[in-house]
C-alpha cells in the first residue's frame, strides 16, 4: 500500500440517555426506588455510513491513472483497473478519522474470481507516519476469492498473513472490525466471528491513527470495484458501567429476545462489558442484576464501543402510560401519531413523551427520545413506501419514563405511476410471419415495396419468415447500381429503429463493385431525395458500418455527405440502428445501442413527415444478395416525460429487474426527462421516484414497457 497524507477530523459526542428502570414497577402508581443509568460519554468518535451519495468529506488518492469512485444507496464504490496485468495500482479514500482503538466498515467484493491477476479490497489502519499497518481485507486471484487479515511494518512492501479464510468460504459481503492500539494489541473480527487476537505483538503504529478504505488491483481486464458501507470509530471494544449500586453483581447486554450478547461482574461499582463483535449502534437492553439475579435496572439503549453509564437512584412516583394511541397513514413518506395522556401523572407534570417505533413488531428503536412537549401529536417523516411501521408512547415527568403505551401501526402508500400517452407510432417484429413475394406484395397492410431494380430489369426478391424480412438485389451487370427496398407509409415520428442484416462479410469482386444494405429516413414523397442513412458497405475485402446524408431532386440524391465510418476489420454483420432526428438540424444515431453520431448544427432539409426505407442496393453482378430485417419500430421522441410530480421529488430513475440504474434525471418544475434512447424498445424497468433522502414516493409498482416518447404521470 502506498498511501497518501490524510486529514483527521475528531468529534465528541455528549449524548445523555436516561434509562429508567424501576424495582417492583407495575401499572399502579406506586412508590418505590428507582435506578437510573445515564450516558454520560460517548464512545463514538467519528461515522460515515458512505450511502449519502456525497463524497465532499472524503480524500481519496491512489497510485493508478484508472479508477472510479461514487456513493449511492449501497454504498461507497472504489474502482481501479492496472494498466498492465501484473502491475500493482491502487485507490482509496479517508473517511472521517478519528484517533480511535475500534474500526469497522462493510465490504463487498463481488468478483469470485480474477483471471489476469489480483484484486484487494480493505480497511487499512495505519500508524501516523504511513508506515506499519494492519488490513482486514478481501481479495480474488484466479483461484477464487479469500478474506484475510495481514500486517506490515514497512508499508506493504512485505507483509504478514494474520489469517485468511478457504477458498470462496466466506460470503461476499462482510464486516470488518479493527481493535488496536498500534503497539501491542490487535483483535479483528470478519463477519462478527474473532478471526485473529493477539496482545503481544510489536506492531509500532506511531499515534495518532489513521484510517483508509482502499482497492489494490494487478488486473488490467476491466474497472474492479468493491463497495464499502458503514464506517465508524469508536474509543474502545467495550462499554463502562460507572457507579452501579452495592448490591449489584453483575450487567448484562441483552437483545430484544432475550439473548445475552455480553455480561460481566460488577467490582468495586464498575462493569466493562466486550461488544466488539457486535455492528454499532446496537440497540439492546442494559440489565443489572443483584446477587440472587433480581433486575435491578433495564432499558433499551443505543449502544457504541467506549461508551460511559453511569447508575444513579431517587425515590420517585412513576407516570401512568398513555392511553389511545392511534396511527394514520396524508403519503408515501409519513404516519401522524395521536394519544392521551396518561389519567395519572405520578404527581409530577408531564414534559414530553418518549416515541418509539418498529419494522418487525418486536424490536423497537427510541424515534424521538423526548419529544420536550406536552402535546399528544407526533408526525413521523421521512418513511419508506409500502412499509408498515408500529409505534408505542411512553410519558415522562421529572421522576421517570413510564411504561410503554399499547402499540399501534400503519402502512405507508406509493403515488402510482400511469402511463398517459404512448410514444409507439408503429411496430413490426418483421419475423412473425412467413409470406411469399406474392403474398407480401398482396396483403401487406403497412409495407410497399420497388425500386430501381424493376426499372432495370435487374433480379430482385423479397419474402418474409421466422428470420425476418429477406430484401434482395443483384446488379443488372457490374458497376451497375440496382436497388429494391420496403418503404413505410408517413410518419411524423422522429425516432427510427431496425436490426438490420447483411448476409456476407466480402463480394468476390473488383474494388469499384459494392453491396450496401441498411435503413434510410427521407423526407416525404413526392419530395425531394433528402434522407439519412445506417447503413453497412460490402467490398472485396471487408464489410464496415457508416452514417450519412445526402440532399437530392425529386428524382435521386445529387449531394452525398458521410458522417461517421468505422472501416475496422472485422465487424459484425448484424447491428441494431437507431436513429433520431427533427428532419432539420438534429441527427443522433446509435449502433448496438451505443451513440456513434450526434450533432445540432446539420441542414439536412428532410420536412416532417418522413418514410423509412429497409434497402439494399448494390453494384455487383455476381450474386443476389438478401438484406435482413427485423425489430422495426418508430417512436415520438428519444425521452420519456414523468410530469406531475409532487413537491418533495428529487429524481427519477428507470430500474431494470436486477435492480439497474438505466436512466435517471433530475426533477425540474414537477417534470422530468429521462433518456432512453440508446436502448431497445419496448425498454423493460420499474420507473421510481425519489424524495431527497433517496426514499422511494413513487412507482410503476412493476416493471412496465417503456417507448421513447411516452409520457407518464404521477397520481
């Protein structure tokens, strides 16, 4: 690893959480003693859940000139690619640093396996000076992929297996914590399982510590990316229980079924309690225990390494629960909570009410910790849609928090998504049927057929079947052009789409002698020969693809223009086209779906509507060539329109069924523009919107087909 000087940003967090618990309590009021434990450090110091999609407080660096780097709602992405295999690269990024003894992020690596080298993903932890360090790391060769934990003294140039997992044994996504003090202790936990602890080691980690998530990579085959989530550091692998009462013998950690997650015995009112392989914050219970195991103290808490309780008591009244609570799904993002308030105060005003809230029905987290209020109303935002969310109140008073309220849920709703008009103009699959020349010819209900090939009496041919539509020409003699071709009628559509078919990759001719076969967009008849064309060219040698235009009379094209040519070697010999344009100074055209023309500053003088033209036109003699057609359809527009969108949407996304980002664009006076005019139609996605803390308010609900030019709305 060579790593870069990085910045170290510290906070201090002084979060107070009063848990109140109370011996003999019931739902009568009655007096009795009460210990409360309070908060009184924290031991987080710093957290970045790298999912916010800003990247501002990130310092990223690395030795290779390849790479990538975003965050979305999966996560931190870190892509490196080598320019040679077997040239070590690297990438990384600080995340918020903290001079801490406990690291931890997620990782996912989700390559099983590389073929051309190594790629080596981890959390870092490094001495102040760049030097010695330890790494919690995954990494793929071509014998599979492998988790592992390793130390060096001098910055990578040699390093120490700590320990390293089976062959593909472990999943591709786990947790990596780090416990160390730079000088003799180190314990790191993969998965919340102790892969390595050791307190005699001789690490020499010059405080104060720093901290890196980064990508090594040999490979040279393609960008590699791992993805990284959940960064935090905290001051320590423990909490500290403070001041515990005399008869108090031992404290445990409990979840919300019941299971001990850590326990220790109280010595001299003080309990240290291990939570390291546990992911923070854990919401779990704060138990004490008397000698004879009588709960002496209980209540959830949000929990971080290092933090500090401490227990006090008072002698108190505790406030009734209150009564009547009721939730109600006014969107996709809110629920409105009402109650009353407890009959009894424990003889002490009511000030706010603690709100609690579930996913599951059984464990709850503390939504708002006081509200500080006396009103009975609370309003929950910010929800997922389509999630049922369960709630229960607790009063407070100067004494206490009382037991909670019974429980009450709600559902939140997604705003549907409707498609209000379509941009299809006309389809045909071209491969549905299967017609004779004669019976196309007779019954063809939207294709017309000619050319110049009857006028010369040169051979031609045309026939459908399960392939496509077989358009064929053959040259009434060498270097005598002859063309036949389907045309379409007008169309005011302004999006052009074919899979088109040559059948031989060279004519066994001279070089002036060629075979052309393609789809042409004209203006309309009886107009002017002014069109563009997609087309591939067919020589003696080789076949290649080309774009261009050409202005003419009534009667043939007199002023030919090539706009973009690949004349490489080997080309295939099937390509979809796509071409889009306004007939006046805009043309974009894409090949297998990736854009190989665009320009606004043409004078094509093509007037809408226009006709398209399936067309193979050739010079040589020596065969009847068919040209192949299939997928042909036309559409009103390269974008769909997603309009009447509420107030709080932010962007609007095109989701595949494996959960692909094909499009997204920003909102924009209630509207948004999503380009899809690189992909095939009918384009298949869910199309979702989003608020501005990346919460889904609105869906199809289901993958719907999508055509350039559709128009959907919201509502």
């Amino acid at each position: 690893m060579n790593l870069a000087n990085t910045r170290i940003v510290s906070s201090t967090v002084m979060l107070m959480i009063t848990l109140i618990v109370i011996s003999n309590i019931s739902t009568d009021n009655v007096d009795a003693y009460a210990y409360s434990i309070t908060k009184t450090s924290s031991g987080l110091l710093a957290s970045d859940s790298l999912t916010t999609g800003n990247t501002s407080d990130l310092t990223t660096g690395g030795t290779t000139t390849s790479y990538n780097y975003y965050e979305d709602s999966q996560g931190l992405h870190i892509g490196v690619q080598s320019p040679q295999s077997g040239n070590w690269v690297n990438y990384y990024a600080n995340p918020p640093q903290a001079n801490a003894h406990l690291y931890h992020v997620t990782i996912n690596i989700p390559q099983n396996s590389i073929s051309d080298g190594v790629f080596n993903p981890g959390l870092y932890v490094e001495g102040s000076d760049y030097i010695p360090h330890v790494g919690c790391e995954a990494y793929a060769d071509d014998t599979g992929y492998y988790w592992e934990v390793e130390y060096s003294s001098n910055a990578g140039q040699t390093y120490t297996t700590l320990y390293i997992s089976g062959t593909s044994a472990l999943p591709h996504t786990q947790d990596c914590t780090i416990i160390t003090n730079g000088n003799n202790l180190l314990k790191v936990y993969i998965g919340g399982k102790s892969v390595f602890s050791s307190t005699t080691m001789n690490l020499g980690m010059s405080g104060p510590l720093v901290t890196f998530v980064q990508d090594d990579t040999s490979s040279s085959t393609s960008m590699h990316y791992a993805t990284f989530s959940n960064y935090y550091a905290t001051t320590s692998q423990n909490i500290q229980i403070t001041n515990a009462p005399t008869n108090a013998a031992t404290v445990e950690v409990v979840d919300s079924i019941g299971n001990v997650l850590a326990s220790s015995p109280v010595a001299s009112g003080t309990a240290s309690l291990n939570l390291g392989p546990y992911n923070f914050p854990l919401s779990a219970n704060i138990n004490i225990y008397d000698s004879n195991n009588v709960l002496l103290a209980s209540n959830p808490a949000s929990i971080y390494g290092g933090d500090v309780y401490s227990v006090s008591g008072s002698s108190i009244t505790a406030p009734g629960s209150p009564t009547g609570l009721a939730a109600t799904s006014v969107s996709s993002s809110q629920i409105n909570l009402s109650w009353t308030a407890p009959s009894n105060n424990g003889g002490a005003a009511i000030s706010g009410y603690e709100i609690e809230r579930s996913t599951n029905g059984g464990v709850y987290f503390v939504l708002v910790q006081n509200t500080g209020s006396t009103s009975t109303t609370y309003s929950d935002t910010g929800l997922s849609p389509n999630t049922t969310y369960t709630y229960r109140v607790s009063a407070i008073n100067s004494a206490g928090t009382s037991l909670p309220s019974t429980v009450a849920s709600a559902t939140t709703v997604t705003l549907p998504i409707t498609l209000t008009t379509s941009g299809l103009v006309a389809s045909d699959p071209l491969n549905n049927e299967t017609e004779s020349q004669q019976q196309l010819q007779t019954n063809s209900k939207y294709w017309k057929y000619g050319g110049s090939a009857q006028g010369e009496n040169a051979p031609y041919d045309f026939y459908r079947d399960t392939q496509g539509l077989h358009v064929g020409v053959q040259a009434p003699a060498n270097d005598a052009y002859a063309g036949f071709y389907a045309v379409t009628p007008n169309s005011t559509a302004i999006l052009f789409h074919s899979r088109i078919t040559t059948p031989v990759s060279s004519v066994p001719s001279n070089p002036s002698q060629y075979y052309e076969n393609g789809m042409y967009v004209q203006t309309f008849e009886p107009g002017p020969v002014n069109y563009v064309t997609c087309f591939s060219i067919t020589s003696n040698s080789t076949t290649y693809w080309a774009i261009a235009s050409e202005l003419g009379n009534t009667n043939e094209g007199t002023q030919y223009t090539p706009l973009y040519v690949n004349a490489s070697a080997n080309q295939p010999l099937t390509r979809d086209c796509t071409m889009i344009t306004n007939g006046n100074n805009y043309l974009k055209v894409y090949l297998d779906g990736n854009m190989v023309y665009n320009s606004t500053s043409l004078n094509l003088q093509m007037p809408s509507p226009f006709n398209a033209y399936l067309e193979p036109e050739t010079s040589y003699s020596g065969a009847l060539l068919n040209g192949t057609f299939t997928d042909y359809y036309v559409a009103t527009g390269e974008n769909i329109q997603v309009k009447n969108l509420p107030s709080n949407a932010n962007v609007v996304s095109i989701i595949s069924s494996s959960g692909s980002v094909l499009s997204t664009a920003s909102v924009s006076g209630g509207t948004a523009l999503l380009d899809v005019g690189r992909y095939n139609f009918p384009l298949s996605g869910t199309i979702n919107v989003y608020n501005y803390n990346n919460v889904v308010i609105a869906s199809t609900s289901k993958n719907v087909n999508i055509f350039g030019g559709d128009v959907y709305a919201v509502g």
